[in-house]
C-alpha cells in the first residue's frame, strides 16, 4: 500500500434539514458539487483533496447500522478548518454565528497556532485554526 501519496477525504454527515444546511454554508464561503447534490445529498467543496457530504438524517442512516449521535449530548468528531490568517479564523466563526450557528469553545491564542470554534446548525463541531507557516516543518 502506498503511504506518500495523496489522498482525497469525504467526511459524511448527517443533517436534519439539507436545504437549511446549504444556505448556513454558503454564507460561510462553501461551494457545493451539483453533481452530487439531490434532495437527500450534497457535495460541500472544501479542497481539491478535502469534501464533506451533507446528508439528510434518514439517507445517512443507509450507510450505517449504528444509531446517530445526538449532537445535542455527544460529540461524533471535531472537524477542523485550515485557515491563512488569525483574522480568517475570527471572520469565519463570526459568520457562523451570524448565520445560525453556536459558539463552542472560546478562542484559543498559543502563539504559533490560533483557533477558535463553533457548532453548525445540525450540533457538529467545527475546529477553525491558523497556524504559523514558519514553525510547520
């Protein structure tokens, strides 16, 4: 198996209400890939490597036995942002919250790497953080 190579990432989630998930990203900056986008999916764009699929809850639950995490008790996952600077990370939780979003965990300033959070509208949690070009090795 090869380990160097690239790889692309689809990071599936399951919403309540697509439509709804769709603006709140939009607003945020996303773009979404028609070709996979019904009324029960879509593609959110966040790299050329990196894609989350949005799904309706009951389509969602095609790919799983198990039962959903309640978002309103339980974390499924920290999903984090890269970001080129300190003020992006600001003005990207800012929009969140703004668009129907909640705060998370307070920001969070180690110098090197700064960060900040929020929870999108169906309770997933969003990890947004710049780090100093110079200190990755």
């Amino acid at each position: 198996m090869a380990t160097n190579r690239s790889r692309k990432i689809f990071v599936n989630l399951p919403v309540k209400d697509l439509k709804r998930s769709i603006e709140f990203f939009t607003k945020l900056g996303f773009s979404f890939n028609q070709q996979f986008t019904d009324e029960t999916a879509t593609c959110m764009i966040l790299s050329e490597e990196a894609y989350v699929m949005l799904l309706t809850e009951k389509r969602f639950k095609d790919f799983t036995k198990n039962q959903l995490c309640d978002t309103r008790t339980h974390t499924e996952g920290l999903f984090a942002l890269s970001c080129d600077s300190r003020a992006e990370v600001d003005e990207l939780v800012n929009t969140a919250i703004a668009a129907g979003g909640k705060h998370a965990v307070d920001k969070q300033d180690h110098g090197f790497m700064y960060g900040w959070s929020f929870y999108d509208l169906d309770g997933h949690h969003w990890e947004v953080f710049w780090m100093d070009p110079a200190t990755i090795k």
